[in-house]
C-alpha cells in the first residue's frame, strides 16, 4: 500500500495494491495489519455506510460534535472529488483543507481521523460512496460548514449550483462553527 500525506496532519491518501488483467481486478479495501504497518492507522470500525448520488450532489462539510468519527472512504463506481477540513484547534493544521479525487479507477482511500469536517462532490455520472467509521452516526451531534465557506476557499470544481440537501444548505460559516478544542 502506498501512502501519501496530505495538506492536514493525519489525514492520508491511500493507494491499495490492484491486481489486474484482462477479466478485471482484486485489491484489498481494508486489512487491519496492513493499515497499521503501513499508515499507522489503528482505528476500530464500527459501522459501514454505502450512499449514492448524482452528479452534482455535494454532500458535507460534516461531523460530530460529540463522537467523533473517523472515516475511511473509498469510491466503488464513479468518480467525487472529496473533501476534509482540520477543524481540530490543536491541530498544528488547523483550518487547512485537503481535497482528492477517489474514483473506481485510481481505487484511492482517503483516511480521515476523528476531529475532520468532511464532504465530497459527485462528479461522474454517479457515485457509490463508501465509508468505514470509527464511531456511531449521532445525529443530534451532527453539525455542518458551510461547502462554500469563503475562509476555507475549497476548490470545488463546478460548473453549476451543486445538490444540496436541505441541511446542507443551512450549513454555518467556518467562523462561527462549532469547533474541537
């Protein structure tokens, strides 16, 4: 497994080995030993989430206030351009963003510790997301940034308004979010 660090401490990309040929593929999408050795990631998974979407749905800035969650992603059909925020105050990367593109063609994974606002958007003509998380969804400690939060300047790459859910929407400024210590 090949990793690459990213813009935020802690948050990497990773690149599984494929094993190809004419009839298609195999990869390992997740082998506890190997993140550990490899990315020094020890997380306990304790819930799996599949979603699909559109072109142009852009789901995000998300996280838990309370129970926090630790994510790896990956995308199995299609293509997003995905998105983290370090919303940790300790962090020495606080405020700082790192995008990706995850696809079914580079099999990129993108680990995202506890402490992260997360979103992606759909850029193929679909996308099935899914995500491996260290705690339970709690929503009544979701909270959501603002996608087009002017402080944070995430490139996302559109040519139209995205799809937004209605909570989405009503997302708050990265000033007055609700933030880890």
């Amino acid at each position: 497994m090949k990793v690459i660090s990213t813009e935020i401490h802690d948050a990497l990309i990773l690149e599984p080995k494929v094993f190809g040929d004419a009839r298609g593929f195999f990869l390992e999408s997740y082998n506890k030993r190997v993140l550990a050795e490899a990315a020094g990631i020890r997380a306990e998974f304790v819930q799996d989430n599949h979603s699909r979407s559109a072109r142009g749905v852009l789901r995000g800035l998300h996280y838990q206030l309370a129970q926090p969650q630790g994510k790896l992603v990956r995308v199995s059909n299609g293509a997003v351009f995905d998105v983290a925020v370090d919303i940790r105050r300790s962090s020495p990367t606080f405020g700082k963003v790192a995008c990706v593109e995850l696809s079914d063609e580079n099999q990129r994974m993108f680990w995202l510790p506890p402490g992260l606002a997360h979103g992606f958007l759909v850029v193929s003509a679909t996308a099935d997301f899914l995500y491996k998380a260290t705690d339970y969804y709690a929503p009544q400690h979701e909270r959501c940034i603002l996608w087009n939060d002017a402080e944070l300047a995430i490139p996302w790459p559109l040519a139209v308004a995205p799809s937004l859910s209605a909570k989405d929407a009503q997302g708050v400024p990265f000033a007055v979010a609700e933030l880890y210590p």
